[in-house]
C-alpha cells in the first residue's frame, strides 16, 4: 500500500468489497467504465456501458487489445492507434473531457463523447482510471428527424396555398410566405417587422389590436376571426384567419402563427347564389299563385260542361254521335286530372294535403280505380289479379284511386306498342303492396333516383309523343308518404317498368276515423 499501487489482483477485490459502488454506478444512465492503470485491464462496465455496446461491453486484459477489441476512430473514420485511447492518454496523466469518436461495434457504428481521467490510490482504495461515455447517436438520430422537420415545416409554410405569417406577441410580422406576398401586395422583406395595422383598415384596427390580438394572447379568443383587410393597392378583401398561439418550453405566449384565407369570391358568390334563390323562390311562388288562379278559372265552367256532356250523352242513341261525345267527355276528364294536379301541387309544396283515411279493402278500391281504363285502348290489356281475400288498410280512397289510376295511365302511355298491363294486390303480415307492371320502353338507371320529382320527363320518352306535365309521379309520391307508405320503381330500358306502392295494414280493431 505505501507505493499506492495495487496490482490487478488486489483491485478485483476491491471491487467485490465495495458492492455498494458497483449498485450505484448501474444506476447512472451514463455508460461508466473503470480500468486498472497498470496494464489497461478493463475491471467494472455498468449497466448503461453493457447496453450501449448492445448486450455486454468486451472487457480488454491489457492496453495491447485495446485496439483489436474496442476499434474506435477519430470523428473523421480514421482508427485509432494504442496510444491514442482514452484510457491509455488518461494513464500517462492526461484529462480527456468531452472527445467525439466513433465506436465500430460488429452491427453498428456508434458516435460517442468520451470522458476519461486517472485517479490515484487514496484512503485504502486502488489507482484507477475512470472513462465516462454519452452515446451521441440518439442524439445525431434526433436532430436528424429534427433537421427533417423543421425543413418540411419550412417547406409547407413557404409553399402553403393559404397565406402564413408569424408574429411576435408586439404584433410585428416575423414571417411571410409566398402565398401571404400574392393576397396582400408586400413581399417578405417589406412585410418584416412590420405592425399588424399595416394590412388592417382603420375601421378594423381597434377591434383586431383590442379584441381578437389580447384574446389569442391570453388564450381565451381569437383563434378564428373573419375580417375586413386592405392590400398594398388599396383593395378590400374578406379574409378567414385560423390563428394559433405559440409557446415557450415554460408555456408562456411567444408570438402567433396565422393561416389565411381570401374568401372574397367565396362570399359574393354566396351572396350571389342567396339572391338568385330568393328570387327563384319568389318566382315559384309567382307560378304557384298563377297556377291556383288559372286552375280555379279552368274548373268554373269545367264542371257544368261534364254535366252537360253526360246528359247529352244519356240522350243520344246514335252511335256515331255517342262516340263523338265520349271523345269529349275524355277530353273534358282529361283536363279535369290536369286542373286537379295542378291544385295539388301548392298542397304538396306546403306540406298540407289533406286525407280522409278510413279503413279500406284495396281489392275493391283497385277494382273500382280500374274501371274508366277497360275499353281506353283497342292494343292494351289491362289484368288485374285481386288477392283471395280483403286486404284492408287506412287510405283516403280517393286519393288512392288517383294514384292507382295515375300509375295505370302511365303504363298504358309509355307502352306505345300495346300489349298486356298487369295489376295486382297482395299482403304480407303488415303490408298490402299493390304493383303495376308493363312492358314499355322503361326508364335508365340514372334517371330513377329522381322519377318522382316534380315535372320530371324521361329522357328516353320524346315530349310531343308523351305528353304532360309530369306531375303525375311527383303527386302520387306525395299521396302515398302521407299514408305512411312508400313508392318505387324496377326498370330496365326497353323491358318495362314495375311500379310497387306499399301501405302499412290497418289494425285488427282501432277506429281509424280520425287519423290524419
């Protein structure tokens, strides 16, 4: 001990007596690493050493290993010679604080600051020297994504089709991006610690400074505002702005990141489209107003003329005369539906048609709806397949006839070539389905989803051939949603069409008299 020197021997026993030393060191998240001076004989790598050389840190016997075992280079790649290690320049005295080298590992190269220095034996405890190293590679990993960040961040705000700007918490411009250069005139250089007022109009400026600026920097308002701002050549512009307060490591505001966006066009053209509505609004109205009148005008002598025809027609026993007044009386009906139709339709718009729903056997009701079309066409037959047995429900009888009748006149028009219109009626456990199928020309795929709106005309079907108002469809659509019921269509062009109205069954016992 008087020459403060142990030899190899005598420190390994030291350091199994000062376990204490050993726990504590492996708690340290630095690598620590203890070697005997002599000879270079690495004697103790804590925990975070052992994880830093992936599994176990190598333990070299003496300095000429060193090389062999540990094959560290400069932070230039070049190896190392003996001499140049750490522990070896600590060994003669030297004090190595915070050198960079690379540490060539069998699966990988690590950066590393080393830390080395040499402490004499003192108070019974051997020389040793003592090599502490930080791994830089997380930290060069880090500031690689970091790097990769900050230049994709960089990149979205220069490229950025809204304008972006940054500003310190004096409402200075500290950033500018292209975008921000074409909406408001300046360029990145002028805009530059330039006042926030300098895009505002006068009328604006109290507002922003006041009210949305002292909201973001007390984080209670100001995220989202839509102002008024005035670019270089003197224009207004309606801006949206998203603004986002930014903080320091210790949360406080340091300045604020703003997107923006012109919505001048947007919002004229909003205007715009609001006007046009109101007016076509105004011009529906205008028409359904005409049409109630006209309507109201047409049925005045509609009425007595029906009546007139068909007592004329009770009194004539000639054929020829018969036929000519029954061509009349179909003419006047005809006009009759399209008078009705156009009454409905203001209903409709409002939501207030009305219905006198009772309890109903659809056998019946489609018999009787069928009967004006027996004899209408010489190249149609109409077959109707009635169920076995009642099949009942709620309806306003009338207007269910409308809607069977309307069904039927269609199948009947758009099957130019004649042929066979079959009707039937069924029940399930709690609907009655009623289906009217043709062979007609059909209707595209495309057009199906919006059949059943008003004045709708197919495309397949030529105007001067099928004529209309094409309310029809959107009537009887209506007629049946008020039931509670809903209408479809199956079709492919040039296969006909089947149309399915489907109705909810009346209870067994409930009195249906007063249902809406």
């Amino acid at each position: 001990m008087a020459s403060g020197r142990l030899n190899t021997g005598e420190a390994h026993s030291f350091l199994r007596r000062e376990g204490w030393l050993r726990a504590v060191l492996d708690l340290v998240s630095v690598a620590v690493v203890l070697a005997e001076p002599g000879h270079g004989e690495v004697l103790f790598a804590n925990r975070a050493a052992h994880e830093m050389a992936g599994g176990r840190f190598p333990f070299a016997r003496s300095f000429a290993e060193y090389v062999e075992v540990y094959r560290l280079c400069d932070a230039s790649g070049r190896p190392l010679a003996q001499h140049e290690y750490p522990a070896v320049r600590a060994i003669r005295g030297e004090v190595i604080e915070g050198v960079e080298f690379a540490w060539r590992l069998p699966d990988r190269t690590r950066r590393v600051l080393v830390s080395a220095r040499r402490f004499d034996a003192m108070y019974g405890r051997p020389p040793v020297v003592i090599l502490i190293f930080q791994d830089l590679t997380a930290n060069e990993q880090a500031r690689a994504v970091l790097r990769s960040f900050e230049q994709r961040m960089a990149l979205f705000f220069r490229r950025n089709p809204l304008a972006a700007i940054v500003w310190n918490t004096a409402l200075q411009v500290v950033e500018w991006n292209e975008s921000a250069s074409r909406m408001f005139g300046w360029s990145a250089d002028e805009a530059r610690g330039q006042h926030g007022s300098f895009i505002l109009p006068e009328s604006e400026r109290e507002y922003i400074v006041c009210d949305v600026w002292q909201g973001l920097l007390r984080r209670t308002s100001g995220e989202r505002s839509t102002n008024e701002n005035v670019t270089r050549d003197g224009r207004r512009i309606l801006c949206e702005w998203y603004n986002t307060p930014l903080f320091d490591e210790s949360g406080q505001v340091i300045g604020v990141a703003s997107l923006v966006e012109d919505v001048t066009s947007q919002r004229h053209a909003e205007a715009e489209r609001a006007r046009l509505y109101r007016e076509a609004q105004e011009a529906v109205r205008v028409r359904d107003t005409f049409l109630a009148s006209a309507s109201h005008e047409l049925r005045t002598p509609l009425t007595p003329l029906l009546l007139r025809l068909e007592v004329l027609r009770r009194t004539l026993s000639d054929p020829a005369a018969c036929r000519q007044v029954d061509r009349a009386l179909a003419s006047a009906h005809r006009l009759e539906c399209l008078v009705n139709d156009l009454l409905d339709v203001p209903h409709i718009a409002a939501g207030t048609l009305a219905l006198a729903r009772a309890p109903t056997d659809l056998r019946l009701l489609v018999s009787e709806a069928l009967a004006p079309f027996r004899d209408v066409s010489a190249r149609h037959t109409i077959v109707y397949e009635p169920p076995p047995g009642p099949v009942v429900a709620a309806v306003d009888r009338a207007r269910l006839e409308q809607v069977v009748a309307s069904l039927v006149e269609n199948a009947i028009k758009y099957s130019p070539t004649g042929g066979e219109v079959r009707i039937s009626v069924t029940a399930s456990a709690a609907t009655a389905r009623i289906e009217v199928v043709d062979h007609g020309i059909g209707i595209p795929v495309d057009q199906q989803p919006i059949l059943f709106e008003r004045h709708f005309r197919g495309r397949n079907a030529p105007h001067e051939s099928y004529a209309g108002l094409g309310l029809g469809l959107y009537i009887s659509s209506a007629i049946v949603e008020r039931h509670g019921g809903r209408i479809f269509v199956q079709s492919e062009p040039g296969r006909g069409s089947t149309f399915v109205v489907e109705l909810p069954l009346a209870p067994p016992t409930p009195d249906l008299d007063d249902m809406p």
